[in-house]
C-alpha cells in the first residue's frame, strides 16, 4: 500500500466515526421526540397521576394510594352517578379532592334520617340510591340535607361518610372544577388494578 493509501485511509476513519456517532444522536433524538410528542400530550390532556390523601374515601380508596385519573372522557360525555372523581376544591382551588358523585345536574337531593333520596324528572316522587361500594352495607349518611342542584351543579360524599368534607359541608360542585375520574389504581401492588364501575349503567 502506498503513503499516499494510508494517509486517505487514515483520514477515512474518524470521518466514519464522526458519521457514526451523528446518526446516533439523530437516533436518540428521534426516539426522545417521539417520547415527548406521545407522552406529554397523555399526560397533560389524557391522564395524570393523583395520591390519595386522607381517610375520606376509606375502605375504597386509602391514604397514599397512586390512581391514574382520566381527563378526557367527560369531554365526550356527562359525569354519571357512581363514578369517583377528582376536582378541585371549590374553596381553596389549589387543592384536589377525590369523591363520590350522588346527585346529577338539575336533580334535588334530599339526606334524611341516614338515607339518600334523589328527585328528578324521570323520577318526580323519588327514588333512594343504592351504594354496594359503601362498607359496611347499609352505613347511615349523617346530616340533613335537601338541596336542589343547577344545570351545571353534582351533589358529591366521601364514601367514608364520618369522615369527609363533601357537599353536606360546602354545597353543590360545579362541573368546571372537575379534573376527571379514577380509572386505575397503580399502587399499592397489592390493590393494583381498574377501579371498579359503580355507576348506574353498569348494573352494579
């Protein structure tokens, strides 16, 4: 080989390399944009993580649990009675609480001697609410309460009745300061799964 063949193949190998090490980085890259364009619009506009805090929605739900919240479904569709929710608080917006929604837009929702009764116009003489998902069955709902809910407006309880500030407390929520619902619970491991579906559609 002569002098002038092993200079240019001198040359060659860290022009390869260069070449190598730049399709590399386009790779990462493609892979990182990719990941940014798929995950943050899943987690901004989709889903978004929520820990529990607190006892109010005990046994159901417990303190720390980690529950993925989705945040589009009521776009497309109303907040239905049964669902667990995530909102902000109406009176300090910078806090989020988790409850259980009981009484729909345009209903009144009457609390008496420990029992729910909802009137609507498909049920003008009132119906009282069943809730397998309270334990134990049959727990009374403290408070007398009658109240009638606007266009926009859903009557909300903590499944731990004793012990949640809900809509006895501070009245209706408005739909704007619901996030979502709780569809999945991540963690504990030993409770991970899909919230289970109480609402009316679901024949529970």
């Amino acid at each position: 080989m002569s002098q002038d063949e092993q200079n240019e193949q001198k040359m060659a190998v860290p022009f390869l390399s260069a070449g190598g090490l730049r399709r590399d980085v386009w790779e990462i890259f493609k892979i990182l944009l990719i990941s940014f364009v798929i995950v943050v619009p899943i987690r901004y506009f989709l889903v978004q993580p929520f820990i529990v805090r607190g006892a109010s929605m005990e046994p159901n739900f417990e303190d720390q649990e980690y529950l993925i919240i989705d945040e589009i479904s009521y776009y497309f569709r109303n907040p239905e009675r049964g669902e667990t929710i995530v909102f902000r608080y109406p009176r300090d917006p910078r806090q989020y609480f988790i409850k259980r929604i009981i009484g729909l837009p345009g209903e009144r929702v009457e609390i008496a001697d420990g029992k729910i009764k909802i009137y609507n116009v498909e049920r003008r003489d009132g119906f009282l609410i069943e809730e397998p998902y309270l334990v134990p069955e049959g727990v009374m709902t403290g408070l007398a309460i009658n109240v009638q809910l606007g266009k926009d407006e859903f009557f909300v309880l903590g499944d731990n009745r004793v012990a949640s500030s809900d809509s006895r407390i501070w009245g209706p929520l408005k739909k704007d300061f619901i996030t979502g619902r709780a569809i999945f619970r991540a963690w504990p491991l030993t409770r991970f799964g899909i919230v289970p579906d109480y609402t009316e559609s679901s024949g529970l």
